[in-house]
C-alpha cells in the first residue's frame, strides 16, 4: 500500500467528515486534516480522531468463529461459510425462504447495501430484510415522500446554512452527535439569522440558541400545529406560494385552526409568548429553514410529526426556494445511502418501490432475474426482529448491534437466543454478535474502497488506506461465497467499483439516480449529489455530464404535478403517557464520545475515558422527591424493564423528564425500557418518550 496520505472519509455518522490516513506501524493508520472537503474542512470529532484505534484493536476479530458445545470457538473460513449456507438451505427446504431473515445497517457502503438487498431476494427469495436505519430516519423518509414526493435528507447543501435567515432546530443534538457541523450555526448567528432550538433537554446546542423552547417529549406535533394557527392567525399565510406550488391546504388548514395556542401550551408546557416569538423569529426574514432530527422522528407518530413541520414551512413559502426549506439531519454513516439501494423492506435500488411493476421489471433486467421471482415487501425492522425464532429461523447479520440499540431490547435478545440459527459480520464480538453460532471477521472502513451518501445527499469515495489483517474479508467477498454455496454463481462481485457500476444501472431513472456517478469523478470532485442521471438519460440530448443537484426542488417538486401537498395532522398522545405507576417521562439519545450502540467505540480507550457508561439525567425537584443524591445509582423502571445508573442532576432537563444515553449493554441499558409502539406509517417505534418510575437502588 502506499505510505501516502489517503482522503476518505471517517467511519461514523452522517455529516462522512473528511480526513486524511496514512499507513503507520501496528497496522494501523495516522489522520490528518484534510482541509479540502467543504463539509468539516478539516474539523474532527473525537470519534473521527480515534477512529484508527479500532483497525488495530486487541479485541478486533481476525478468525471466523463457531459455536461448538456452547461456545464460540475459531474456525476455517470455509468451516463458516459451509455452516452458514447449509443452515439457510435447511432453513428454507424445512420451512420457505421468509423463513430466512437478513437483517443490514446503516453504517453499510451503498456497495454493500445494494449487494444485500440483492441477495436477500435473489439467493435466498426472502422478502424478509430490513436494516437497522428504520430506526433513524424512517419518519423523515415517510413524511418527505408525502409532502415532497421524494426524501433526501437535505435538499439543501449545509453550506446554506449560515446564509439563511433562521433555523428551527427540532429534537438535534449535534454539538454532541456532529459537532464539526455547529460552525454552521455559529456563522449563521454571526452573520445576523437566529437559531431556535426545540429539546426537552438544554444542551450543549440548545446553550448556542437564541431561542429554546423545551416541550414535554412527544409533543413536537402538538407544537408545531400551535405555531402554523399562529401564522394563520398573524396573517402570515403566503398566500401566493400555497395558490401555486401546493396542494391541500385547507384540510391542513383547518387542522391547525383547532389547535389554539393555549391548548398547545398546555399539551407541550411552551408558552403562548414563546409560541409568538418562534413565529416572529422563523417568519420574518427572508428566508428560513426547518431541520428535524431523532426527537421528532423517534415517535408512534413520526410521520405526522415530520408532516406538522413541512406544513409550517410550507404555510410560510419556505420549502423549496433559495436558502430555505425542511430538512432531516440523518444520523448514521450511510444513513442516506443506506435506504436508497434495496436494504429497506419496502424498497429496490434507486429508491424505487418493491410494489410497482415496473420498479420492479427494471431492477430484475439489471439483476438478469425474472420480475415476478422477486418477493413482496416484508416486515419492517422492530417487526422482523420480533418475528425471530417463530415464523423465522435462521437470521443473517450485517453491521448492527440490535441486542443494545433495538427498543425493548432484552425481550429482543430473548428473540434472538431463540432462533434456530445466526450468523453475523462484524469487526469485534458486539452483544449481538456474541449470541451468533457464526462469527465473519470483516473489512473496515479505512481497509476496503466503497462509497457512502452523506445527510446532504452527496454521494463520496471512502477510499482503502491499508492492507486489512490477514483473516478477515470483506461483507462483499462474504456474500459472494455464500451465493456461490446457494447455488447462485454470477451476479456478486467482490469489487466495490464493479458492485457500483451495476447500482449506477439499477438506480437510472429512479428517484436516487446515481448512473452519471463514478468512482472518477466523485475522487475528482470531491462528492456529487443526487440525482445525477447518465448524460444519455438526462432526456436533454446533451453530451455533457450532469453535474448533480446540490439543491432540490426549486422548480418544481417530486410530486406528479410539481406541488408540494400539505398533510392534515392533528396532535395526539404518545402511546404511553405517565400515570400513578410510571409518573415520570424517559427520554434518550446520545453522548459525544460514543456512537450509537457503542460496538465500536467503547473499544477505543480515549472515548471510553471520556464516557465510560451510562447515567440517569435528572432535575434536582425529581432527585430531592426521590432521596438521590449526584452519582447515587438510579433505577429507572418501565412496563418492559429495568435500568440502574448513576444519576447526573442538572436544572437543563424538565423536571418532569429524565434522560438516559443508550450506548451500553448491562443493567445501564437504556433501550430494556423504550416503548416499540410503531409509527402506523414508517414502522419508526417509539424511542424518545415512555413513561417510568424511579428507584433508589435497594428499594
Ligand atoms: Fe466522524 Fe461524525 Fe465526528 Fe465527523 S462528526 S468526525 S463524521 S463522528
């Protein structure tokens, strides 16, 4: 390998930093800055810093392992994927291909996701896939697709930011999950617009703001419908652009004409004054945007929610015109990626529909299949991983720690100890990978070439910096030989740039068109947004390259008719509110220095310093009621279960409301007590607001 400095992009969440890695002794790399990518010009978090601790970890897989008499043990590649192909044949001659699940991450290169939806429904005919980025962003997805006629995280490109008026940010925390991207904020405050930021909690974002507004968990639709009353109420309608870009108003309407601001302050405990300056603030400049996060989206109404607040913008001339517009900050590395190539139950690459004719006669040619072989949506996330060990037995894992990030995750355990077989990839022995009676030792990030697509929908070349460890392959190498084991021997290529000529096909035409994208020129240009047809498919006749859209919708919107279409919402409670029992609210996210479920880098000794485990967030009213006093271990106690971790009080969170990171396994498990109630549309369960009560240990 070369000792020069490679540009790629770092391992965790969506913002895909940009860095530089050169090969140093221990087989590992070095990171330096690399001020040229536009995003984080050159600007790291301490996840991104340390991101190379885990390539030469010591706990770092590097043998397949497989269970013999209760114990996983080392084993041949071949001893693995010959154990794994015979249990998916067995599984589905005893039982039918649904019998088999595949379960992906959003974490995956878009090479990976699209080549596991592939095999899902080519090698083992199964409809039953799904990925743990129904969890992140699925609301948002759901609710862009109704309104816009197309998700995409961002229309916009972050570097809007600091050139709009204000912007309303709902439920981020992302001076903790992204921080390199707060400098966006910082400018747009230095440059005269406002921020206004909507959390339960003040947090260290909420602390930038000029403006927080702190509602109940669960009632940012509530919240949202009592400031669009406002705006009608002030006149602020922008009459002109609902008559031409949108459609259904009047039903939205009259939705939020009966949702009176003093019924709107008593449902979110924001004040009528507060509800006035928000309006004030988000309609008078020129411009302003809306950005939405997990508070909103993690909710049994999502959908509605994310809807509430297209409304507002729609309501206010916002969506698609310059420097303005709704927005969804995705959270995972290929979040976006992720759920545009074939991982997600209802969807075939291009972000196309598994249920239209002809989604699914295009993808077939391509795939060199016939159309009516394919299978049918399946079940979506929560629902597939429930469904384990009754209708299906044997489960293959890729990149996802479901034992400590799915909702009620010690009765999801229990469903995974109860399937006939597991297999899982993964670079350590995570939670759930400890379950499995395989283990695949895979690739990471800075060892294989892939490409990602950030939250602004920019599509970016992750490039191998070092020779992987000898024992471990790729996930594309991995379903190659299993394909080859099931009987399906053309189709999987190993290398990613063959894997992304074939997506540049499936995907032509398709909402997330990427046929105009290389390798070439995503290394020459630093990224390129989508859609970016071919220049044969742009329909122009022109020859030249498209040059991908950095912003959507401007013209027109995805929708048949060009119009945006209002959704009629109206607030409802969460599907647990506190009561005698459980009185208080439990809601839960994350800390700077781990990343989702922690597999990665609770092994990296720096971050494990800095957050080294769990804590119950609470108000000195709701510590003094319950005797605790600070780092006393707490119990917090749901209908599902029971967590213990030491409380942390502070006046930044309601008094009526605690708070749990959900990064760790063991009786600090945040995600034992959340709510899988789902969101009727998206499937997204309930992750930020059920009811608890509180304990003192040895009560
Ligand atoms: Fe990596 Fe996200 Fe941190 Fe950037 S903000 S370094 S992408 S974890």
């Amino acid at each position: 390998m070369p000792n020069s400095a490679t540009p790629t992009h770092c391992p965790y969440c969506a913002l895909q930093c940009g860095m530089n890695l050169t090969p140093v002794e221990g087989g590992t790399v070095e990171v330096s800055e690399r001020a040229d990518f536009p995003v984080n010009r050159g600007a790291l978090c301490g996840k991104g810093r340390t991101a190379p601790a885990v390539l030469s970890s010591r706990v770092r897989l590097t043998s397949p392992l497989v269970r013999s008499g209760g114990t996983l043990v080392p084993a041949s590649w071949d001893e693995a994927l010959d154990r794994i192909a015979s249990e998916l044949s067995r599984t589905r001659a005893e039982h039918g291909p649904d019998a088999c699940g595949v379960f992906g991450g959003g974490g995956l290169t878009n090479e990976k996701a699209y080549t596991l939806g592939k095999f899902a429904r080519v090698v083992l005919g199964t409809s039953q896939i799904d990925y743990n980025g129904r969890f992140c962003m699925s609301s948002a997805a759901a609710g862009g697709i109704k309104a816009f006629g197309l998700d995409r995280g961002l229309p916009f490109p972050l570097e809007d930011i600091p050139r709009t008026g204000c912007v309303i940010l709902v439920g981020s925390n992302l001076a903790e999950t992204m921080p390199p991207s707060l400098r966006f904020f910082t400018e747009l405050r230095e440059n005269g617009g406002t921020l206004i930021v909507i959390d339960p909690r003040r947090t260290k974002t909420a602390e930038q703001a000029d403006l927080h507004l702190a509602p109940r968990p669960g009632t940012d639709l509530a919240l949202a419908l009592g400031l669009l009353h406002l705006v009608v109420a002030e006149g602020r309608v922008d009459e002109e652009y609902v008559r031409e870009r949108t459609a259904g108003w009047e039903e939205a309407r009259a939705a939020a004409m009966a949702h009176w601001p003093e019924y709107v302050e008593r449902i979110t405990g924001v004040s009528v004054p507060e509800l006035r300056q928000t309006v004030r603030m988000f309609c008078e400049p020129e411009s302003a945007m809306v950005l939405t996060a997990r508070g909103p989206e993690q909710q049994s109404k999502g959908t509605d929610t994310v809807g509430a607040w297209i409304n507002l913008c729609l309501a206010t001339g916002r969506a698609g015109r310059p420097l303005s517009g709704y927005g969804c900050l995705t959270g995972q590395g290929n979040g976006q990626g992720g759920r545009e190539h074939g991982q997600k139950a209802d969807q075939l690459p291009g972000y196309r529909k598994l249920d239209d004719p002809a989604a699914r006669r295009h993808v077939a040619e391509v795939w060199g299949v016939d159309p009516d072989s394919l299978p049918g949506p399946g079940r979506s996330a929560y629902e597939l991983l429930d469904a384990l060990g009754s209708d299906i037995k044997s489960l293959l894992l890729m990149g996802s720690n479901p034992v400590v990030s799915a909702p009620h995750a010690a009765h999801i355990e229990e469903r995974i100890k109860s399937l006939g077989f597991l297999a899982v990839c993964d670079v350590v022995l995570s939670e759930t990978a400890a379950l499995a009676d395989v283990v695949l030792p895979v690739t990471q990030w800075a060892e294989e070439t892939g490409t990602t697509t950030n939250l602004e929908g920019r599509v970016l070349l992750r490039q191998r910096a070092i020779t992987p460890p000898e024992g471990v392959r790729s996930d594309l190498e991995v379903m190659r030989e299993l394909a080859d084991r099931l009987g399906v021997e053309k189709g999987f290529p190993t290398d990613p740039e063959e894997v992304f000529e074939e997506l540049r096909r499936a995907s032509a035409g398709g909402a997330a068109d990427y046929s105009g994208i290389t390798y070439r020129r995503l290394a020459e240009e630093n990224g390129v947004f989508w859609p970016c047809p071919a220049p044969d498919a742009q329909g122009t006749g022109s020859p030249e390259a498209h040059p991908g859209t950095p912003r959507l919708f401007l013209d027109r919107f995805a929708t048949p008719d060009g119009r945006a279409r209002f959704v009629p919402v109206s607030h409802r409670a969460a599907a647990e509110e506190p009561d005698a029992e459980y009185p208080v609210l439990l809601t839960t996210g994350r800390v700077v220095a781990q990343y989702q479920s922690g597999a990665q880098t609770r092994r990296v000794d720096e971050l494990n310093a800095a957050a080294p485990g769990p804590f119950v967030e609470l108000h000195p009213r709701l510590a003094e009621r319950l005797g605790a006093a600070e780092g006393d271990p707490v119990a917090v106690v749901s209908r599902r279960g029971r967590a213990v971790a030491p409380a942390r009080i502070t006046t930044a969170i309601r008094p009526d409301t605690v708070f749990m990171p959900f990064h760790w396994y063991g009786e600090g498990r945040a995600n034992t007590l959340t709510n899988p109630a789902l969101d009727p549309t998206s499937r997204m369960p309930e992750f930020k607001t059920c009811a608890v009560r509180l304990e003192t240990v040895g009560s």
